[in-house]
C-alpha cells in the first residue's frame, strides 16, 4: 500500500471501536462476516472469470474451432490473430486465479475487452457488442479491490532486480 491510503482493516476496526463506545447495534463480528463475505464472493467471482477466459473463450480459438477462425478470418487477422488472443487470454484467465497478479491482470483483460468492443463496433457489427464492456465492470471490480497486490508485485519485482 501506498502512505498515503489507509488499510481498510484500519479502518474497520476504527469505526469498530467507536460505535462500541456509543450503543450502535453493529458488532465487531457482524462486520467480519461482512467482510469475510465480500472476500470470499471476490474471489469467487475471479475464479468463475478467470476459468471463463480459460476455458470458453480462450480454448475455441487455441484449438482452432470453425466458429473462431470463421471470426478472425473475417478481420483478416488470420490464424496468427487468432492464436495470439487466445493465448493473451489464457494467460490473463490464468493470472486472475494467481492472488499477487490478479489485479495486474484484470487490468490487462480490461485493455483486451476494450479491443475487442472496438472491433466489434466498427468491424464485426455482431449482436454481441456489448459482451466486452460487460465483462469489463467484474474485471475493475477485481483490479480495484486488490490493487494491493499489484503493490506487493512491484516490491517483489523490485526485490529481484
């Protein structure tokens, strides 16, 4: 983290040990849960996005299906085009089930999907415009909520140079 932001376990327990001073009704415990909760619903949500990018819409393009290289021939990128975003999402599908490079690659999924709403609008003109901007609201959520790994990246990398 920064020195300028505060951890949020800070400022839980902070607002923990003022409303337990005045009669407020919200328990220690009652926010753990909360927390605990949140925690556990990210990480399944990266879980579900990262095996997606894996499975259903890197595969297709890595083993060559019809429906994919009917698409990328399209575009004229080609079986080269083709095999290179699969294997851009295979990794960043990968990386999101990786906690110290999850963030990173939420980030890198989020620039992948605005590529592939660009070209969709002005290429493709396909009923499935708006999948890509979809995607990209859970893959900020992520980067946003642990971009205290993206921290802890830049320190390891650091550490090794």
């Amino acid at each position: 983290m920064s020195e300028t932001s505060v951890p949020v376990t800070t400022l839980a327990s902070t607002s923990i040990s003022t409303s337990s001073t005045s009669s407020s009704p919200t328990s220690a415990s009652s926010l753990k849960t909360r927390g605990r909760g949140a925690r556990i619903s990210l990480g399944a949500l990266q879980i579900v996005l990262g095996l997606f990018y894996a499975l259903a819409s890197a595969l297709p393009k890595l083993i060559a299906h019809p429906s994919a290289a009917e698409a990328f021939d399209k575009l004229g990128w080609g079986s080269t085009g083709m095999y290179l975003i699969g294997a851009l999402e295979l990794a960043g599908g990968l990386a999101l089930l990786v906690p110290l490079l999850s963030s990173l690659a939420a980030v890198a999924l989020s620039a992948l999907m605005v590529g592939a709403f660009v070209v969709n609008v002005t290429v493709i003109h396909g009923p499935y415009v708006a999948t890509p901007l979809i995607l990209i609201l859970p893959l900020a959520l992520i980067a946003w909520a642990r971009r205290g790994h993206t921290t802890e990246l830049v320190r390891w990398v650091r550490r090794r140079a």
